[in-house]
C-alpha cells in the first residue's frame, strides 16, 4: 500500500506548563511553560512524516489569529497544510500541565476546531489519498461531527480504509458511548488508548476490551502507555507489543506519536504488528521531550 495520508482534525496552539511541585491553589506554582504548536490531528500528521510517509495532508479549521504560524510549522514538518481559516473564532488553544510523573492535565478551549463544517469538506480532497484519518475530537460538536461522518462515508465510498482514534476519554463520556460508537460504525482501524477503550466496552482488563473491540472494528490497537500496545483482530488479541524504556519529560504527544507512526508503517505494507511496534517506539521518542510533535531542525 502506498500514497497520501489525509488526517481531518484538529490545529491547536498548547500552552505546556511543567510544574514540579503540586499546584498550590490560591497562589503561585512555579512552572516551565512554552507555546508550541499542537492538536491530536496535527501532531499525527507531523509524526506520519516524520515517520516516512511522504505526502501527508491535514484538513482543519483555525483562527486567523494564528493560521499563518501553523501553516508554517506543518509545513516545516513535511505536512500540506489545508487550513480554514475562521473570521470568527480564534485557533483551538489547549493548556497542559505537565507534573512531575508527566502526567498532564487539559484544559481546552476548541476555538474554530470545533467549527469545521461540511463546507469545507470535498470528495475532491481525497484524490491521491490511500488512506483516512479522523480525529475523534471532531466528533464532540455537531458541525464538526457531521463533517467527521461526511468524510468517512466519502472514503467509504472511494474504498478508502478510515481509521480514528477516539482522542478523548472525558469528552467521550460526556457525548454518550452509544452516540460515539454511532459515529464511528463502519472505521477499519480504531486507535483508543486504554481509558477509552475500558469506557468503550466497560471492561476494565485492556485486552478483553481490545478483544470485544475487534468484533466491531477489523483492526484495533489499545496503546497501554509505557507498557506498550496490543493489537487485536477478529475477537483476539494477536500482539502484544512493549514499549522502548525511556526517562518521560512530557506525555502529551505519546498517543498522536503512536498513531502516525502506525499510519505510516501501514502505509508502507508493515503487518499489524509491526505497525504497532514502529508506533510504540514514536510514543516512546515523543515523552522524552516537552510538546506533542516530532523535533524539527531549523
């Protein structure tokens, strides 16, 4: 399998802020803190680059407040950037704090993310496009979530393999499972990390849930963090992949890093396995450093 991989997702401007002490309510924490640029559908694309595929493209919405900045920095990554730009909404901004286990914590305000509609989406963006990516971000607001469902039934149509990654337990919870499965009937390759996929199936065991997530979907991957990834098929876990041990900074990135990794090496006609261990050793590379995108020279 070879071509272009298109994400449709999110931009986002991260506000990382690295506390070592616990946050002190009322008054001041010390902190380390940078803005960088970020987004699940972004740094996706960012690390399927980085990772060998040569034509990536991101479809997303962002403010024109800092469209030009993000647009140069996928650029500078190796991605097409086909940004919206909103006159109405600033660029999706997220706030990370980052503790001492780097573990985070987000505080989001979705911006013009959430605002992509289905004007702005066309079966034309999928010419020379071999496979489809889905944020699942888009799907927790209806005008997103309708152009999420638009787009994957387009790929449908054009035998073009979909794959999502659900991207967010909490928001998940608050759309409904139900709806949120609704939303996603038909993806050939579904990427949650374990939180999502205990809350997608209600089994708290990792494998039994990417088991019971397999009869749904024909490909799933469970990333378990710094224990790795099992990938499951038909009913059965058929890989269990470890995860490189490294000195974790910053976590952020991990499950973006792992995904268009994944992407990437499936791309190239790597097995589910493999695929999944060339994801494992991204995510591994992205939380030893602060922000969720691969390092970029220049």
């Amino acid at each position: 399998m070879s071509g272009a991989l298109l994400v449709v997702g999110d931009v986002v401007t991260d506000v990382v802020a690295r506390h070592a002490a616990p946050l002190a309510p009322a008054t001041d924490t010390a902190a380390r803190i940078r803005t960088l640029p970020g987004g699940a559908g972004a740094n996706v694309a960012c690390w399927a680059a980085r990772s060998g595929c040569a034509d990536v493209r991101i479809l997303a919405r962002v403010g024109t407040d800092r469209a030009a900045w993000h647009e140069e920095r996928l650029r500078h990554a190796g991605v097409r950037p086909l940004l919206v730009r909103d006159p109405d909404a600033p660029t999706a901004t997220v706030v990370a704090l980052v503790d001492a286990a780097a573990e985070r914590t987000f505080l989001t305000d979705s911006g013009a993310a959430l605002r992509l509609g289905v004007g702005d989406w066309s079966p034309t963006l999928l010419d020379g496009v071999s496979h489809l990516h889905v944020s699942g971000y888009l799907l927790f607001a209806g005008s997103s979530r309708e152009t999420a469902r638009l787009a994957l039934a387009t790929a449908r149509e054009r035998g073009v393999p979909v794959s999502v990654d659900p991207a967010s337990a909490g928001f998940v919870s608050e759309l409904g499972v139900a709806p949120f499965l609704t939303a996603v009937e038909g993806v050939d390759v579904f990427l949650p990390n374990a939180d999502e996929a205990a809350l997608l199936t209600g089994l708290a065991d990792p494998a039994a849930a990417a088991a019971a997530l397999s009869r749904r979907f024909p490909l799933v991957a469970v990333t378990l963090g710094s224990s790795g990834a099992l990938v499951a098929v038909s009913g059965r876990v058929v890989s269990r992949v470890a995860a490189p041990a490294v000195r974790a900074v910053d976590s952020t990135g991990a499950g973006d890093a792992f995904t268009g990794a994944f992407l990437a090496a499936r791309l190239s006609g790597a097995d589910p396995t493999a695929a999944a261990e060339a994801g494992c050793r991204a995510g591994a590379t992205a939380v030893t450093f602060v922000g969720g995108r691969p390092a970029v020279r220049g």
